[in-house]
C-alpha cells in the first residue's frame, strides 16, 4: 500500500471545506486532509509543501489570494482543481494552462472523488 494522498482543501467558507474534507474522509480511500479558510496561510503552507502534495482543491473567489493565483504555486505533478459559483469569471485559458480541472458550485461530490482518487 503506497502513502496516503496529500490533499489540501482551500474555501474561505468554513462550511464548504467542512463538507469537502468530511465527504473525502467518508470516502474511505487513505489521504491527509489540510484545510483552510484563508488563502494565504493556504499559500504559505503550499509553497512549503508543495513536492508533498498531491491534490490541491480550492474556490476561485476568495479575498486576497484567490484560486487560480493559488493553484500557480503547486507543482506540476500536483492535481489541480478549482471550484467556483463564479463560471464567467474564471478564463478558460488560465485554467487549461494550470492543468486544472473546473467544478461549479454546488459541487457534484460524487465527480469531485472520482478526479481527487483517480490514478
């Protein structure tokens, strides 16, 4: 059995990281989960950390940093996936060029864990 997923749950709603990192630990499958709700100690721990982590899941409109400018400081081996309420926002091409996969709020939970756990 190899080690558990590093994965790193960004929302400044309290709610939603609660939700994402519950459902993630329900799901059975053997990860860490570190949330946060604010997106620069998220940035902070990301730059740190960033050859330890494996998947990365963050809102896209958050006060000061949001997630697309936080997803540009995970490594490129990292799964990158940006959720938002916000679609028109969000430019196609930045996301396509970070490799990100896209969830619009509410997020389908089923999908998120098929792409967080899928190999």
């Amino acid at each position: 059995m190899g080690k558990p997923l590093e994965i790193i749950v960004v929302d400044d709603e309290v709610q939603i990281t609660e939700l994402i990192e519950l459902f993630m630990k329900a799901s059975g499958e053997d990860s860490n989960i570190h949330s946060f709700n604010d997106s620069v100690a998220a940035r902070d721990y990301i730059c740190e950390n960033s050859d330890d982590i494996d998947v990365v899941i963050t809102d896209y409109k958050m006060p000061q940093v949001n997630g697309l400018e936080l997803l540009s400081f995970v490594s490129n081996k990292t799964k990158k996936i940006l959720i938002s309420g916000y679609v028109s926002e969000i430019a196609e091409d930045k996301l396509n060029s970070l490799e990100a996969t896209f969830f619009e709020k509410p997020v389908p939970m089923s999908k998120l864990k098929k792409v967080v756990f899928e190999h």
